[in-house]
C-alpha cells in the first residue's frame, strides 16, 4: 500500500512539475554560477524526482501489451 502511493507520488510529481522543475533550473542555471552546495543537491535532487517519475511511467506503459484486432 505505501510503496503504491509512493509510486503514485513520484510519477505525479515528475508529470505535473517536470517543466517548472526545468524552466526555473535552467533560468537560475543561466543567470547564477552554482557556488552552494544545497543548490547542487537541490537541483540534482528535483532532477532525479522526475527522472524517476519518468521511468516509472514509462516502466508501467511499455509492460502493458496493445490488444490485436
């Protein structure tokens, strides 16, 4: 039951705020050099989040076979 929400969790976060995550990243990426290391993390952080999100998604939609005609 938990690892399902957490599942669940995880691929809300990646499909609902992947491009926020992203815009504002390489926006803060453009205008400010990384000289903190909780900036790093953070941003690494989100990244992994919705690279994961991603993969789980993928995982679920390519183990689900096409019906044939």
């Amino acid at each position: 039951m938990k690892l399902t929400f957490f599942k669940f969790f995880i691929k809300w976060i990646a499909t609902n705020l992947s491009i926020p995550f992203w815009i504002v990243g390489h926006v803060h990426l453009t205008t400010n050099i990384y000289h903190d290391l909780h900036e790093i993390l953070a941003s690494m952080g989100m990244n992994i989040i919705v690279a994961t999100g991603f993969w789980l998604e993928w995982k679920e939609k390519s183990s689900k076979k096409p019906k044939k005609s």
